[in-house]
C-alpha cells in the first residue's frame, strides 16, 4: 500500500464562507475509504478539489508515484491521469444509448483526431460487454439511457467510471435514491473496484457504510473530525455530538 | 468500412440518391441541354440554394451537434466569396486590359498592365493602387487556398480565444455576433481595399469561359455546388456519426461531464468550429460567382442570424432537416420577395408579400420553435413511427400489482 493521492493543509473560502478549513487526507492504492459527516462539513467540495472543479486557497493536492500536483492541472487532465468521479445526481447523457455512454467513458486516446480517425478499436465491444455485465446493463446496451430508472442511471455511471479505468475513483452518494437489493448491488461493485484500485465514498447512510467495511472518514466543518474504523469513529464524543447535536 | 458507415447512416444514402435525381432533373430541364424548361437565372438560383444549403449543414453541425449558436458561419461564408471574388474580378479585368492595349503602338510594359487593372477595379473608390490585400489575387490557386485556410485561421484564433476562456451559451453567440459586425464593417471601409460598398462585381464572368453562354457557365456551377454538398454531406455525415458525434453531442448536452470523462472540451469545440467555417467558406466560394456580386451587406449579423432561422426550422441536430430547411425558406425566400408571390386583397389593406414576408418568416420561426422543436426533420421521426415511450409506468414493479388500467386515473 503505497499512498496515491495527499491532501494537505488546504483551505477554501466561498464568499468568506470557509468550506475546508485545513483539510488533510491521505488515500492509499488499493484502497476503500468512505467519507460521512453531516451537510454543509465539505465533502462534496474536497472531491471539487481533488478533481480541479474548485480550486483551493492553499494547500497542497499532489497525486500518483511522481507526486504531481493536480492544482495546476484542468478537469480533463485530472480525469486523464486517472481520476474518475460520479456526481451526487446521476448525469449520464441522456440523450445516448447506455453502450455509447459507455464507449465514450472507455480508456483511450482522447485527441479530437484520434477520436475522429482511429474509429474502432479492438476489443472495444468486449470491454463494453464486461462492463454493461458488470453493472447489470447488457439487455439495456442499445436503450437510450434517459429510459432507464433512477437506481441504473447510477449504475450506468458507476459502469462509465470503472470504463475509464482510474486509479482513484471519487464516488459521492453512490445509494441515493436506490432500493435495498440495488444497494447491495452496488456495495459489491464498489468493494470488487476497490480490490484494484482506490475508491473513496461520499455517503450520509451509516447503514450503507457499515456494509463497506472499511476505513471511515469524518468531515466536520471543512476538516477532519476522526478516522479509523466505523466502530472506532462511532465511539468518538465529537462525532456523536456533531451527528446528534449539541 | 464505408458499407457500416453506410449502413449505420441510412439517411446518407438517401440524401445523395434524392440530390443526384434533383441535379439529374434540372439538368435535363435547364436551356443549355435544351428543353429550357427551367430559366437560366431559376438554374443560378437553384444552384445558389445548394450552396446555402451546404452552409447549413455546416452549421447544424456547429450548432445542432455540437452546441455552440454561432451566429458568424454567414460571415465566413462571405469570406469565401471576396477570397474567390478577388481573382475573378483581376483576371477578367487583366483580360480586358490586354486587349485594350493592344491598340496601341508600344507594347505596354507590367507597370503599365497592373496600373491599368488597378485604375479599373478601383476607380469606383477613387483609387488605382494595389492594397496589399490583394497581393495574391493574380494566382487561382493561391486565392482557392485562401478560401479555406482565411475563415479557417479567423474561427481558429477566434474559437481558442473564445472556448479557452469558457464562453458558452447566449455569451458566445453575443460574441461571434460581435465579430461578424466588425468584419462587415471593415468590408465597409474602403481603406480595407475591398472597394468597400460597392464590392466585388461581374463575378459571374468566368475567365477563360468566355466563350461559353451564362446557360452553360451555370449548369457548371449547379453540378459544382451539387457535388460540393454531396461531398459536404458525407463527411459531415462521417464527422457526427460514430464516437466523434458521441462526444459533441455530449459537450452539447452536458460540457462539464465531458471534462471530467477526460476530453478537452476545447479542442473539440475549436475543431468543429474550425472545420465548419473552413467549409462555409467553401459554400460562399460557390455561392458568389452564380450571385455575381458580394458586398459587405452579405456578411452583416443578419445575414448568420437567418442561417440560424433555417437551422431552426428544418429541425436542429439532423443534416437533413438543415438541408430542407435552408432550401425550403431560401427558395421561398425569393419567391416572396421576387414579386412573384400574389398579393392578398383584404379590402380595406393589400397584402404586399415583399413587405411582409419578414413577418411571415418571423412569425413560422416563433411557431416552429414552439411547437414543433424538432423542426420539418420530426416529420421523417413521426414517418419512422420513432414515438417515445411511454414512461408514465405501472403501479408496482410486480405483475401481480395493480396494472394501469385498473388504478384510478390520477
């Protein structure tokens, strides 16, 4: 276990609201780490962070073996050097089937020339099929995937991200809006990826959390309030007083 | 390869089956073949119109596909134009000049020729001098090149400095907007050397063609302008079908999920909207020889803004609903305001088409985007029976639930 992505001491005001207040996280590959803490405490703004969405005012967010920092970097070249994210609201493009919203999320070349003139790749519709097998999709492949429910629309996206084959993967509120049996579903998916790669989960659902069995961090007011276990973290004072109210 | 690609695009096929049939019809019709059924200046005007028509395409493709309202695709289209303008006019005004001189007992000498040709093209604003803008004009192919790579580099260095600092939406047009004005308005200045106003005239005399009649000259230039759309169609038809299409159509729907999928949006806005203007260009290039005359009114917003309407109207986001569209009102277009339309007698006013054709227009564009988003091109959705679903559902996920037909109507 090698650490893949540092937070370090970062901070972000919005409008003189600090969002993150010194914030510090370490993500290790492999790795499965979920992130709780109550709204409005950052978590949705660290994963803006991490994939060049929001840039902080300090702090530093370096990535991978080389230590790159990614402050520097735009979206599409974070997500090109191996971050994927899915949205708290499911976006796939719905106006496209499920198998060109998978093709499109495919590892590849990304150029407007390379897209536009190397047409088919090998293997391409076997990596597709593994996936849309993955997520449970194969028989939807050719529906426009505007068609689908709420619960596979988050599959789908779960599918675009495993399709683009990053080595971290941010995944906010993978469960909402989904029923008991999709959300075992999806605590599979999520602990085979994390098998191979990092993921880290943004999640309100404590139940959800426990089912992933990992490593727990919580966020409080734009820093962290605790780490370690889900036991471990429960236990904590501050995070009974912070989840129930003082 | 091509036979997938044919394959996956019906409509291709279809598109160049009906467009060989329509050349092939007004060929036999026209007066240089013989029936004549079809005027000379009608063939100009046909001709004309499938130029417009592949500037449309382009811009559905700018627009429709890729999402970026560009109300500039008429100004590179004018671009085109002057760039082909300028040699027709110096070749055809060296030619005059050498038999003129001829007359006269000393050969003239090269000074003598250019100042000549200078004092002819430029009398009309009070000049003879070559500006420097026309320092090419002398080459054919040095001025075809420029009919691409002009609205080429102009979208390039437009189109970087506009996406680069993400300018989107209603901005963006406002912005090409912008540019197309002042492209117009340094046609207008006769210091630019474009003989301002006045334009570029007598582009329909083709050197070297003397000796053909204008009935032949724009049979020619009908199959030119055919051919330019067939193969216009193909490759935009190529452009937006496979991945490629996926992803504009993506940045079209939704920018900011692209990016985070790892594509520089940028680039492949800048590409499409170079690419498309290069091909406006061109259109334009097609377009002004069977016009006859370009001048700076050609390239002013408005002219991009009816570009749109026609989009608009055929139905965004298919090549084909840009193609009926632009023919359709631009062919309507002169009808109304040819004269030839009828006018309607109401009693009390006269309807005079040449003065409310606008209206009318105005008023079809308002309808069309109220009630028909799809344009003329949903007809051929409503003819494929592509309906869509139903999504209003059952009660429960489970057969034995109640079924739709036994709940009570909410």
């Amino acid at each position: 276990m090698s650490t893949l992505l540092e937070v370090s001491g970062v901070s972000v005001t919005f409008d003189g609201f600090r969002a993150i207040n010194n914030l510090s996280i370490q993500i290790a590959e492999p790795e499965l780490r979920a992130v709780i803490g109550p709204n409005g405490a950052g978590k949705t703004t660290f994963m803006d962070i991490v994939t060049g969405k929001t840039k902080p005012d300090e702090g530093r967010v370096v990535f991978g073996d080389r230590g790159d920092s990614l402050l520097g970097m735009s979206e599409s070249q974070i997500a090109q050097a191996g971050i994927g994210r899915k949205f708290q609201k499911p976006t796939v493009f719905e106006a496209q089937t499920v198998r060109e919203n998978i093709a499109m999320a495919l590892k590849n070349k990304r150029g407007p020339f390379d897209v536009l003139l190397r047409r088919k790749t090998e293997n391409r519709e076997d990596r597709i099929r593994a996936i849309s097998d993955e997520i449970g999709l194969t028989d939807a492949l050719d529906q426009q995937s505007g068609s689908l429910s709420h619960g596979q629309k988050q599959w789908l996206e779960i599918g675009m991200l495993l399709a683009q084959d990053p080595r971290l993967l941010l995944v906010d509120e993978p469960a909402a809006g989904m029923t008991p049996a999709e959300r075992e579903h999806t605590t599979d998916l999520l602990v085979r990826a994390a098998k191979t790669r990092a993921v880290v989960v943004v999640e309100h659902d404590m139940e959800f959390v426990r089912r992933l069995n990992c490593k727990v961090t919580v966020l409080h007011e734009g820093s962290v309030l605790a780490e370690g276990s889900l036991d471990h973290v429960t236990k904590n004072k501050d995070v009974v007083d912070v989840y129930l109210g003082r | 390869m091509k036979n997938t690609f044919i394959a996956r695009n019906p409509s291709v096929l279809w598109f160049l089956a009906g467009l060989a049939i329509f050349t092939i019809l007004v060929t036999i019709m026209s007066e240089a073949t013989g029936f004549g059924l079809i005027s000379t200046s009608f063939l100009k005007t046909l001709g004309k119109t499938l130029c417009l028509c592949l500037v449309a395409i382009a811009m559905d493709v700018v627009w429709g596909y890729c999402g970026i309202l560009s109300l500039g695709h008429f100004a590179f289209f004018g671009i085109g134009g002057y760039a082909i303008g300028m040699w027709l006019m110096y070749a055809r005004t060296e030619g005059i000049v050498l038999t003129s001189l001829k007359a006269n007992a000393l050969p003239p000498t090269a000074t003598e020729i250019t100042d000549a040709i200078g004092g002819q093209i430029f009398g009309v604003v009070g000049s003879s001098d070559f500006p420097m803008i026309w320092a090419f004009s002398h080459s054919l192919p040095l001025q075809l090149l420029a009919v691409i790579l002009v609205p080429g580099v102009l979208a390039l260095v437009f189109g970087w400095l506009a996406f680069r600092s993400r300018v989107t939406g209603v901005y963006l047009s406002i912005l090409t907007q912008a540019m197309t004005l002042a492209l117009s308005l340094y046609f207008f200045q006769n210091d630019t050397g474009l003989r301002g106003n006045n334009g570029l005239s007598g582009l329909q005399n083709i050197p070297g063609l003397e000796d053909q009649s204008q009935a032949v000259v724009s049979l020619w230039f009908f199959w030119a302008s055919a051919i330019a759309l067939a193969l216009g169609y193909v490759l935009f038809a190529y452009v937006v079908s496979g991945k490629f299409g996926s992803v504009i159509r993506a940045i079209r729907d939704n920018e900011a999920r692209v990016r985070f999928l790892g594509y520089h949006v940028e680039h492949y806005k800048l590409f499409v909207f170079t690419l498309t203007a290069m091909i406006a260009g061109v259109a334009g290039a097609l377009y002004y020889p069977q016009a006859g005359i370009i001048n700076p009114a050609e390239i002013a917003p408005i002219a991009s803004i009816y570009l749109a309407v026609w989009v608009a109207i055929g139905g965004r986001g298919r090549l084909y609903g840009a193609v009926i569209g632009a023919a359709l009102v631009s062919l309507l277009s002169s009808w109304f305001t040819g004269g030839s339309a009828p006018n309607i007698n109401l009693g009390f006013y006269v309807i005079k088409w040449t003065d409310w054709w606008l209206v009318l227009l105005g008023l079809s564009f308002v309808l069309v985007t109220l009630f028909f988003p799809k344009g003329i091109g949903g007809i051929f959705d409503a003819l494929a029976k592509k309906t869509p679903p139903n999504r209003e559902g059952d009660f429960g996920p489970d057969k034995g639930a109640w079924r739709n037909e036994e709940g009570e109507p909410s």
